[in-house]
C-alpha cells in the first residue's frame, strides 16, 4: 500500500482500527467503504425519527416484495444482502429488534463480500440522520471509535440507504434516504418467563459481571458515561472471556462529562427539575431523587450505576450459598462500605447502589475489586480462581 493510501486510511480511526487490530495489518485495502444501498425485491421471477417509522416503511416494501427483500449497492449489483425475517414483531416483519431510534435486521451476505464469519450473516442498522452528516464521518464518533475500540462493534459498510421515489408531482420527484450500518453479529442474551438471562452458563455470567464493570470504568477514567446503558445494549464476542461489546451505540451513547455539552434540561410545568435530554433507560438514586438541584458535570461520571443494577439482576448469578455470613475480617469495598454478610438478593442495597449521596457509591473500579475478590474466594458457583486469574 503506497503511503497516500496508508496516511488516508490511518485517519479513518473506525476502518484503521478494525483492520489493524482483527486484521492484523491495513493490507490489503479493505473494502469497507462508504456505500450507498437501495430495497430490492430478492425473488428471481420479480423484475428488476423513529424506529417504529423505519419498521414500518421496510415492512410495506416486505409485504409488497412478497417476502422477499434485500439492499443493494446502487452501482455494484454484487454488493447485495437479503434481509432475514426474525419473526420477533408479527406487525414489523422482518425486524430483529428496535431501539428508540434504529430498527435492526439481520441480514445475509449472499455473495461473501465481507467474508469474516462461516454463517456470511451480519447486522443492518437504520436510523433517521440526526445531525448534518452520517454518524460515523462525525468527529465525536470517531474519537470514541479510537478511544474505546475493543468495545466497538467491527462496522463493514456504513451510508445511506435510499427509499423508493415518492412522487410528489409528475414532472418531481423526491428522494429520501436511511442512514444505515453493517456491522458483525455478536452474542446477545436470552431471557426467560422470569426475565433472567438462560443462554449463559454461571462463569459466563459472572465474567460478563467483571467485564461490564471494567468498562464502565474505563470509560469512567476517560471522562465518559453510557446514557443508556443496560443487558440488551451490550453483547459479547468470544464465549470464552465474555469480552463486551456496545450494540445500540449512536451519536449520543456516550457523553463526556468535562465536555461543553449539558446532559440535563430545565423543565418549569410543575415546578423546576431536571430531566436527561437523551433516550435513557436507568437514572440513579443519586440524580433522580435530586431533582431540584443541578449535578454537578464530575458527578455524572456514576450515571450508568442504574444500568449496572439491571445487569446484575438480570445474570441472576448463583452464589454457592443464599447465605454467606459471618465474613471475618469484612470485606472493605470503601471507606463508606464493608460487607460482613452476603445475601444475593439485597446485595446491591449493601453496596449502596441505591444512596441517594454521590460520594457513598462505590466506584465501578471498587465494585470490580469487590466481586473479583469474591470469585476468588470461591462465593460464586462453579467459579475457580484459576478461572479469573
């Protein structure tokens, strides 16, 4: 690769990355590209804001298509994936899930032009532009691309993907497009009638525990927070480490609390309080129970603590017991917590994860320590120290 190629390639922190990192080196010259797809009909004998939203304009060309639907590049006809029915939303076929602003597929590459799993079976997301340029050309994105990488989802193609003409006049028509990305399939968890995760064993869970908490601090210690963080956005990759990955990123995912943007806005219909301006799943105690005061930006940094509380819950890791009392000497989480007896199901009350008081909440580095520590002494189930370390 010539110097011109490498030095334009090394700006692209998305494409440079995955390529140096999964790939082992930048040659040769990959074909992740900015691309612009169309809809399809997929069957031989055809001749050729919201998540809801997108949901619904897909389904319509499903329905009309017979079934049968893919994208396809606008100039090469090779480059082209046929969308696979989930059956998940009898209403939105064929979707695979939403979020609160992209509506996810999965989807087929039929003619092996990424080539990085056996199964050729990859993940379509589209949203709605919500700012001046597609979200991976945006500065923002780029610097967490390069700043969290290994949390990243490998991303293959990215664009627009252009619906169909709507015609407004016979001598104008109108043409409006979906930001879109290809990203790689990764593991996400099931859930049962009782809404705990059944596709993991117990070590998988708990070095998923350790994992999440790892993040979260390494975001902590960059000056960022996930907005919305919680089980269904994250996934993992390889079965063996639990490594983590965040699904349902986008251009507001992540927040940097020293930056110049303010997370909150100021609502006066019923007095003053203030209110997340981003799609958010978990508030904590800490800022929701504080709602007439401003937080301070440095204090925002325990945000995702509410999600860490329906990770936790949700992996319903065994202990070896439903009692462990009488822990000599206590185990010291923090100046503010020491943990004598264990009770699974109030655990998290112990730790202090529901104060209302930012400066009594264990840090995401203190709770790692903390349940690494009872890995190692042997309190989780079918857990080894050898396992952990």
């Amino acid at each position: 690769m010539d110097n011109i190629k490498y030095d334009k390639l090394k700006d692209h922190y998305i494409l440079y990355n995955y390529y140096s990192k999964y790939k082992g080196g930048v040659e040769p010259i990959p074909n992740l590209v900015y691309s612009v797809f169309e809809f399809y009909n997929t069957k031989p004998s055809k001749k050729g804001g919201y998540s809801q939203d997108i949901a619904k304009y897909v389904h319509s060309r499903y329905i009309k298509y017979n079934e049968k639907i893919g994208i396809r590049n606008i100039t090469n006809s090779k480059l082209q994936f046929t969308i696979i029915n989930s059956e998940n939303y009898e209403d939105f076929e064929p979707v695979l899930g939403m979020g609160s602003f992209t509506a996810v597929y999965k989807i087929n590459d039929i003619n092996n032009n990424i080539n990085d799993n056996k199964e050729n079976i990859y993940i379509l997301r589209m949203y709605d532009r919500q700012y001046s340029m597609n979200m991976y050309n945006s500065p923002k994105v780029k610097n967490e691309y390069k700043l969290f990488s290994e949390y990243m989802s490998k991303v293959y193609y990215y664009g627009e993907i252009q619906k169909e003409y709507k015609t407004i006049y016979h001598h104008r028509e109108k043409l409006e497009t979906y930001d879109y990305t290809i990203t790689k399939k990764y593991n996400t968890p099931l859930f049962n009638s009782s809404g705990f995760v059944m596709n993991l064993t117990n070590l998988q869970k708990f070095k998923f525990l350790l994992n999440n908490l790892d993040m979260l601090n390494t975001l902590q210690e960059q000056k960022y927070v996930h907005l919305d963080y919680k089980i269904t956005n994250v996934a993992w990759e390889d079965p063996n480490t639990m490594n983590v990955i965040l699904i349902d990123y986008d251009h507001n995912t992540l927040f940097k609390t020293d930056g110049d943007d303010d997370l909150f806005v100021l609502k006066t219909d019923n007095g003053e309080y203030y209110v997340v301006k981003y799609a958010t799943t978990y508030v904590p105690n800490y800022i929701k129970l504080h709602d007439d005061t401003k937080i301070p930006n440095e204090q925002l940094d325990k945000y995702s603590i509410g999600g860490f509380e329906n990770l936790y819950q949700t992996l319903n890791i065994e202990f070896i017991s439903e009692l462990i009392e009488e822990i000599e000497p206590p185990i010291k989480v923090s100046n503010n917590v020491k943990i004598r007896r264990i009770v699974p199901d109030t655990l998290l009350i112990y730790l202090q994860i529901y104060n209302p008081r930012y400066e009594i909440i264990p840090t995401y580095a203190q709770l790692l320590n903390f349940f690494l520590n009872l890995g190692i002494a042997g309190f989780i189930k079918g857990v080894k120290k050898e396992d952990l370390l």
